[in-house]
C-alpha cells in the first residue's frame, strides 16, 4: 500500500475537487437532450427500448459495482447486435450506469437497432487498474455467454464510452489477447472478450500525451494517479500500461474517435493522435473533430450520434457478407466506384473501388479518398457477395501506405491465374508519377500476392486490362492521354514502346479507359469532360484493331443531371445481355466525391454503335413478388416524389412520398410465379391514403390508416396473378408515404 504525506495527499483533493467543478460546469453548460453527460443527467428519460432489464450480476458477487442493465431496441428481431456503453466518471463513480448518455447515445443506438447493455465497474476508491478494464472484460464474456437468453447477436459486439468510458471503451478494442489485462471477473472464460468496433468519446486514450506532446508537463494527472494508485511523476513508464494507445496493432478492431475543439477536460489533441496511430498501424478509423465541443457540451448533435451508428453499420459489413440489391445502387455495404466487371467462373465478377471519407480535421471535406479494394460476386445480379479486402495501401511495397490513392482497378485472368491491376501514389512524388501495380491470385477473389515492383512501362492511372480472343492481353492507362499497349507473358511489363490511342479524339479531359470486343470490333470507351468546367460524360471509339487506329463514335451517356463530376463504367455480356456499370453519388448527395456502383442494360444498333443508356433506379435486377420491392427505385414516375429514408444515414434508402391524387409509381418485371398471393404487405407511414395497388390488369384498392411512426400493413387480396408483372401504386386520395411492399 503506498502512503502519502499530508502535503501529498491535500494537493491530490484540491487536484480532484478543482476536475470535480470543472465537469459539473461542463454539465450545467449543456444545451442537450435529456441524456447528455457521464454520469450526470436529467431525470425521467425516455429510453427508446421495447425491453429492459436491470441490476444484473455480471460478475456473481452481489456487488453494486458489477451490475449491469440491458435495452433492447423497439424494432422487432430475433436477435441484436451489441454495443456496452460506459459512463464517464474519470473513474471514480462505481453506480453510474443507469443514468449515463441514455437519453443521447444510448437512445441514438437503440433507435439504429443495437441492443446496449450499461454496466457498472469498480472506481479507483474500490479497486486499482486493472480492475476497471478487467470488469468490462468481464462483460464483454458475459454478453456472449447470455447471447440466446437476451437476444444478442455475439457476431457483432461493440464497445462505446464516454470521457473514462471512452478510455475503457478504447482499451477493450485494443488490448484484445493481453492476458495481465484479462482478468476473470463473472468467469465464462470460455468466451472471448475481444469486440469487433469501439467508439471513443472525448476519452484520455494516452495518460502519457495529455500535455499534447508539449515538453513541459503541466497536465493535472489526479483521476490518473487516483485509479493506478500512485505519482505519475517517476513514474511515466508504469503508466502506460494505463493507456489504449500502448496496445495498438494491426488485428485491432475499427474505432470511431469523436472529441470537440472546445474540451477542457481531455485535451483535444487525444483524439487526432490516437487516429494517427490507428491509421499507422492500419487499423480502420474515422475522426470527427467536433467545432467548439467542449467535455459533453455540444457533442450529441444528431450528425455525430448518426455517424456513429452509421460507423458501426458499416464495420458490421466490412470483412464481408451477402446482400440482395436489384436496383441501383447495387452495392449498399459501402461507398464504390470505378466498377470493373467480368465474367470469371461462370459468375459476374465485379471490382471497383473504395471511396471513404477520411478525417476533417476542420480543413474541408477530403478529395477522392481510396485506401483498399474489395470484389463482389453474383450469379444473378441481384444477390451480391462481398469478398473483402483484397488489396490495401498499406500492404503495397513500392506504394505510399498513406495516400489514399488506390483508384480505379481491372483484372483479367491467364492460364488459371488472375492478375488484378491498381494505380498507387508511389512512395515518393505524386501527379502523373502514380504507379501501376499488380497483384496475383489463384481465385478471383483472393488471396492476392503484391508484385514488388510497378508494371514497367507503364505510369499513370485508371488500367484497364483486356483479352483477345486469342488469348494476348493488352494494357491500357490514362495519362497524358489514352496508352495502351501488349502484355509480356510475365505480366509484369510491356512489350514494345506504349501506343498513344486518342489523339485524333475530340479535346477535353479523359480518363478511366475500358476496352472490350463485340464481334469483330474493338471499343475503347472513355468519360470524357466535352464542356468547359462541365462533368464528365461516357464516350466511345471504335478499330478494327486493339491498339488502333481508333474513330471517336460519340457521347453514350450524358453527363450526371445533378452534377456529380466523374463517371467510371465497364461493359461486360452475361448469360446473351450485355451490361453497362457506372457510378453515381447515389449515397452521398452533397458530396460527389463518395460514389456508388450502378448497373442498366446497353444495346447496339445493328452497325454495331452503341445506344445511348440512359441511367435508371429500376436497375437489372430480378425479383419475386414476395421480395420486398422498394418502389422508390421505379421504372416510372408520375407527381410522386422520392426522399431518403433517413437524412443521416443515406445507405438506409429511399422512400417514396405520394401527396396528390393519381402520383402513382410502377415497377417493373416482378415474378409471381405459379401461385397467386393471398396478401399485400406494405411498409407505410401517413396521414391515411386511399391507394390502388395494380399487378398487370388487376386492382386492389387499400385504406391506409394515420399513422406517423412506419408501420407493416398486412391487406388480404384475391388477385389471381401469376407469372411475370408490372405492379402499379397509385394514391386515390390522403397522403402517405410507402417504403416498400411485398406480395405474399
């Protein structure tokens, strides 16, 4: 037991006593919702939960500090994924979990549909570190052990916290598999206490950086010296056993870091430098530097508490996974761009890029931001999987691990090997200077080995490999003009000098080059900016020949109608159609720098010219009638109107809004097969509308009753349809806004 002297121990409460007032003018500062602040709110919270239970012994001592309290959220499934929310206290409070963040963070997660459990754990008055993270540990062990009697999803489990929760929080994601940190509160050591995101908020990640690398000390270490129960001075060292960032490596799970500019409390530089050293170690990590947030005071704006959420939706997918989209945008898990299809294996290939948005800093919105790729699959253009990461900046060995630079790829396959082509800043310089990289696979999707060197004779970005018919294989770049050339059998380098290939085209920025054949004709096709300061088109020439000579055909698509500034395509036949995929910032509309992959159908004219395609949400897709046919993405429109779901959170989707009569929507090629439906399923929300809902030549006319919240109508129908049909929604009279329907 360490002993103080009296002088010691009285600066130590005057230290704790001034931190004390300084969170309590935090709190009193707060223009927030119920909710709000650590350990300090409101009373009377309106938690957001269908369930709740509380005062659960997580560790089998009867003990208040290891009690916890489960919400389930209001939306109806079988089961949750998980997200432990911790109370901030700077350690000290060991009972704080029932009236921490619920009425901002906590409502904000069960409102995404995460079950959130708030425990309790030892403060520095009962135990010293590590018996905090020990605790959460604990819980983390507890929540998969009680998965089935709650209804949590144990595939996904996320910490989160606020201030010393946010510490916690942190230390969970990145002390995963330190066993001196482990413990074996509440037992079930059979569980993992690993977490798949976390969520930082305001929190003292480094005890060691907290004068913010300054060389002069002068940072008030009192909750610090409190919780590991002696001096931080001489003692700096033995403190980092206290800090996330001394665990950080590269299996750590994706965290997202909130902190205001304003905090006095935790140091505003915690936040970017624990982002800086996630980001080194190549951990996927966003930072949102919050413009005059102060220690709780203007941090739960609903932007931020949206990106969190947003945030650990998106982790939810990331390594992977099936979805079914039959409508555009087709890939919904995340931003995509620049999509490359082929058929490999008798499956439509697709691989595009990775748009993210990186870290603000308060400089602005980033430019295109691309650090890894993945490749989905499908056999039918509707059920998509998502392969992963195939290939990352940070593993590229002649690339620069930070450039957010990896733009848009190809791949093509030879004698059973398949050689995925990708442009990267190289470690040194950038413009023009960009590299071309290749990576091997025996699969198309992986796992890819990375060349160590670029493709020599080749620089630039944007390559597109092709395979003739004859099996050469020819490589075409973007820069300083259109270049192409043949292959070496090693793949790794040209034959011959590069040919210039559009020299002869009409002026105006050009890029993202996709060769293909079509008989006995050769298209390079290109976008293609024809305007001053305008967008880009999609263009077209055609040869007899590979590498040339090349006659510019025209424009095959026009340029965006809401002004998104690039377009990126591959043209590809599958199963006698052929198809066009393109880009759009379908999920990010006030940036169009965050794109999203399209597919629609493309035809050619019997002198083999390309028909103009004109973009759809309808897509190509194929769908059963008991789908749920989401007919914002309609093949016709008449007066209704189209919003997203949700502001905050575009990847939720769209909604159709119908509010004069006879706005009605149609969407086409629905199977109904061989059996007629007995029911009309519809999510809707409204005033009350009276709708006609038409499959074919048949109607059925619905009343929708007021209700302001979404809500599942079931409707009995004995409409004798089967097979393939156009279905139609038209409103007769109200208002009302539909999500989806379904037939079944």
């Amino acid at each position: 037991m360490t002993t103080y002297r009296s002088e010691t121990i009285l600066l130590m409460m005057k230290k704790i006593l001034l931190l004390i007032a300084g969170l309590a003018g935090a709190i009193s500062l707060q223009a927030q919702p119920a909710g709000g602040f650590g350990g300090f709110q409101m009373p009377k919270i309106d938690v957001h939960s269908s369930a709740e239970f509380k005062d659960i012994d997580y560790a089998g001592d009867d003990q208040v500090y290891h009690k916890l309290d489960v919400y389930l959220p209001r939306m109806q499934k079988d089961f949750y994924p998980v997200v432990i929310h911790i109370y901030g206290s700077a350690w000290y409070s060991n009972n704080s979990k029932g009236v921490a963040d619920l009425g901002t963070i906590v409502n904000a997660l069960l409102d995404a549909g995460y079950a959130v459990v708030c425990p309790n754990h030892r403060s520095s008055q009962d135990a010293k570190f590590p018996a905090q993270i020990q605790d959460i540990k604990g819980v983390i062990r507890w929540v998969r052990a009680n998965a089935e009697k709650y209804q949590f999803d144990p595939t996904f489990i996320a910490t989160s916290g606020f201030s010393s929760g946010g510490h916690l929080a942190s230390l969970a994601a990145t002390s995963g598999g330190v066993q001196e940190l482990e413990g074996d509160v509440g037992g079930n050591l059979q569980y993992s206490s690993r977490v798949h995101a976390a969520a930082d908020w305001s929190g003292p990640v480094d005890l060691n950086y907290m004068s913010c690398g300054g060389t002069t000390d002068t940072w008030n270490h009192a909750p610090e010296e409190a919780v590991m129960g002696f001096s931080f001075v001489g003692n700096e060292e033995r403190f980092k056993a206290l800090n996330a960032t001394n665990y950080i490596d590269p299996s750590d799970p994706p965290v997202v870091i909130f902190h205001g500019t304003a905090d006095n409390v935790v140091p505003p530089c915690q936040g970017p430098h624990f982002y800086e050293l996630l980001d080194k170690a190549g951990i996927r990590t966003e930072l949102y530097m919050v413009e005059g947030g102060g220690h709780g005071f203007n941090m739960y704006d609903e932007k931020n508490l949206r990106s969190m959420t947003n945030f650990f939706d998106k982790v939810r997918f990331e390594k992977g996974g099936s979805f079914i989209t039959g409508t555009n945008p087709i890939i919904t898990n995340q931003f995509s761009a620049d999509p490359s299809a082929h058929v490999f294996e008798g499956k439509i290939y697709l691989f595009p890029s990775h748009d993210i948005k990186t870290v603000n800093f308060q400089r602005g919105e980033p430019w295109f931001c691309m650090s890894d790729y993945h490749v989905y699959s499908s056999e039918d253009l509707t059920h998509w999987t998502d392969h992963g990461n195939i290939v990352d900046q940070k593993d590229v060995p002649w690339g620069n691990p930070t450039a957010n630079s990896m733009w848009a790829p190809d791949c093509v396959e030879k004698n059973g090997k398949y050689y995925f082509y990708f442009p990267n800043a190289p470690q040194r310089g950038r413009g023009f200077g960009f590299g071309i990289g290749v990576a091997v696979a025996d699969k198309p999707y992986g796992p890819y080995k990375i060349e160590e060197n670029t493709v020599q004779g080749t620089g630039g970005i944007d390559p597109c490999v092709f395979k003739d018919n004859d099996g050469t294989i020819y490589i075409i770049w973007s820069g300083m003009g259109l270049r192409g050339a043949k292959l070496a059998d090693n793949m790794t380098e040209i034959e011959g000098p590069a040919v210039r290939l559009d020299e002869t085209f009409p002026k105006g920025q050009t890029e993202g080059p996709f060769m293909f054949r079509r008989g006995d004709k050769y298209y390079l096709t290109y976008p293609w900016v024809r305007l001053d300061g305008g967008t880009e088109t999609l263009c077209y020439a055609m040869s007899d020949s590979p590498l040339g000579p090349y006659e510019f055909k025209g424009v095959f698509m026009d340029e965006s109608p809401v002004g998104c500034w690039t377009n990126h395509h591959s043209f590809v036949e599958y199963k006698g159609e052929w198809y066009l995929f393109y880009h759009h910032n379908d999920f990010s509309p006030e940036f169009d720098k965050n794109r999203s992959v399209r597919v629609d159908k493309v035809y050619f004219r019997e002198d083999g010219t390309i028909i103009p395609v004109i973009p759809t949400w309808r897509g190509v897709g194929y769908f059963k009638a008991s789908d749920e046919l989401n007919i914002d993405r309609y093949s016709e429109c008449v007066g209704a109107k189209v919003d997203y779901l949700d502001k905050y959170n575009y990847f939720a989707g769209w909604k159709t809004i119908f509010t004069q009569t006879y706005d009605r929507v149609r969407f086409n090629e629905v199977d109904f097969g061989a059996k007629a439906p007995s029911k009309i399923v519809m999510r809707a929300k409204g005033k009350g509308a009276s709708l006609r809902v038409s499959v074919g030549n048949l109607g059925k006319s619905i009343i929708l009753p007021a209700c302001d919240d979404w809500t599942v109508l079931e409707i009995p129908t004995t409409m004798k349809v089967t097979g393939m049909q156009d279905i139609t929604v038209e409103l007769i009279d109200g208002s009302c806004e539909v999500d989806w329907i379904s037939f079944r």
